[in-house]
C-alpha cells in the first residue's frame, strides 16, 4: 500500500466478509488488529453483535460509527449464492452489499483487502451501488506473506509499526540533496549511520505460555462439559501447539504473542448435507501467570457458533 502520508490514527475499523469466502482470513486480521488496536477499536459482526439484536440496524451503526471499513474480497467474494441459485450480491437484502454499500454511501474511508491475489472485481460484476469501490486503493493478503502485508494495513491504519531508519528517512525526504551527496561523496550519509541509536522505548514482555493447559467448556447442544487442553512450546524463538475441540488435538496454525494477549486458531473439515465444510475454531486469551481467561468462538457451515468463556489452568511446564 502506497500513499504513506494519507496515513491517520484510526478510532473504530469496521471488517466487512463473506463467511463463506473469507472468514478464515478476515478471524485473523481481525485478531491482529485487536492486538494492535484493542478489540474495542475493530467491529466484524461475529464478536460485535450481541445476541437478539437487530442484524441490520446494528451493521448501519457500526458503519455510521467507523473511520475506516475493510472489505476483505476472496476468490468467492462475487460468486456466492444463495437459494435458488441466485448471486447474493445481487440481492438488496444481502448483509455484505449491504455493509459494503453503506460505506460508500456514507463517504467512509474504504479498502479492499484483496485475499490471495484476488483480482479487484469489475464494473459489470457489480451492482451499481457497489461500483465506487473500485476507485479504493486496495491491499493484498496473501497467506504466504500474511505478518507483511498486515504490517502494512497496520501502518496505513496509525498502528505502532516500526518505521523507516533516520537515514533511509533522510534519503526519501531529501533525494535530491542524496543524489548531490552521492556525487561529492557519502561521508555524511556514513556518520549519519554511525550515530547512537535512539534509545527504544520500553516493551511489555510476552508471557510465558509454554506447557499444557486445560479448562471445562460447555457445549449446549448435547449438554454436557468437555475438558480441552492446550499445548504450547517454543521452536527456534516460535510458538507452536496444539489445541483440542470436543476433546480431539488439532494442531495451531497461526498463533500471536503479544504482552499478555495471545491469539491463534484451528480447523477442522466436517460435511452437511454431503457437503464439505471446513470449521475456524478461534481463540483469545488473557494469561494471568498460570491462569489463562479464553474466548473460543467456532466458524463455518451455515452458523457462527457462540463465543464461549471459559478459563484454562497450566498443569505443567514445557
């Protein structure tokens, strides 16, 4: 993403996705944004949304409320139907046009958030009232480069993401007195390198998760507790584990560290109706010591699960 002085300090983010296109991706970009910014700053409907509430009336506040609206856009994002073989998109009453549209409408600072190399969508693939998004400078995603390219939507976004060097600031700021310098010779440049680094500011160190941990989580369709365990370890300076879902161990894919804060997420391939379905499992945690407070919210099918609370408590040390 380009355009670094348009940058601004965001108040409240508002994600907009298809779940059945990128809910996956839009869970942990809405992760690392709550890292970043609070989860009182970032609204996406699963979290945000309490129960019983007007679906509709709720998403227009939220977008009325927002400084910035990111419109995460998957390979499926235009293609998905809904009964009747109907594009959802085409349909006045579809949540995603709806959000998406309300931006626009309201004048909201909007960027598409393009997953995996999705090319931004066409006029003619559009409805007319989703067609000024096109003009939105847009920003990859993709898996491979994912802590990058969030980097940069943090940065755009006013986050705490480190900056430029003072000499690379040097040479952007002041290219044509580089250039000259370049030419009568970079001494100045070199001292410039050479000169004692500002002292950093104070970070809040990561907490120790290493171990095994459980808690009891209770499930309300068959009424019952299940202990799940949590398994983490650090390889070469990374973390990495595994987290049970109805008592099975599914290894962690993506896990974040932050202070006290730790994020991360599991799936798992199920099938209704003969159809496959893969399932997000996504948590949040608070670690006190040996105590770790945890929301798990599950994703996939035709429903978002309830998130559930629950507290888990390391039984042992790595």
């Amino acid at each position: 993403m380009s355009g670094r002085g348009a940058d601004i300090a965001i108040a409240r983010i508002f994600i907009s996705y298809r779940r059945e296109d990128s809910a996956p991706h839009a869970g942990r970009l809405n992760d690392r944004l709550c890292l970043t910014f609070g989860a009182d700053r970032v609204f996406m409907d699963i979290d945000d949304i309490p129960l019983g509430q007007d679906f509709a009336a709720a998403l227009r506040e939220n977008v009325r409320l927002a400084d910035v609206v990111l419109v995460i856009i998957g390979p499926k994002w235009l293609a998905v139907a809904g009964e009747g073989g109907r594009r959802r998109l085409d349909d006045e009453r579809d949540f995603v046009r709806f959000e998406v549209a309300e931006a626009l409408r309201q004048r909201k600072r909007v960027i598409p958030i393009l997953v995996n190399d999705t090319p931004l969508p066409k006029a003619a693939d559009l409805p007319e009232d989703l067609q000024p998004l096109l003009v939105c400078q847009a920003l990859h995603l993709a898996d491979a480069r994912f802590n990058r390219d969030a980097a940069d939507l943090i940065q755009a976004l006013g986050g705490a993401e480190p900056g430029p060097s003072p000499v690379r600031r040097w040479l952007v700021a002041g290219g044509g007195l580089a250039a000259l310098a370049a030419i009568a010779g970079w001494q100045l440049i070199v001292r410039n390198a050479q000169e004692p680094p500002m002292p950093a500011e104070p970070k809040q160190a990561d907490a120790d998760v290493n171990g095994t941990w459980e808690g009891e989580v209770f499930y309300e369709w068959d009424r019952r507790k299940v202990t799940e365990r949590f398994r983490f370890s650090s390889i070469g300076g990374a973390l990495t584990g595994s987290a049970s879902f109805l008592g099975v161990p599914r290894g962690i894919l993506s896990v974040e560290l932050k202070g006290n804060t730790i994020a991360f997420e599991t799936r798992t391939r199920g099938s209704i109706n003969e159809k496959e379905i893969e399932y997000v499992h996504r948590y949040r945690g608070e670690v006190n010591g040996d105590q770790m407070r945890v929301m798990m919210q599950t994703v996939g099918g035709y429903d978002t699960g309830v998130p559930r609370e629950f507290v888990a408590r390391r039984i042992s040390r790595e």
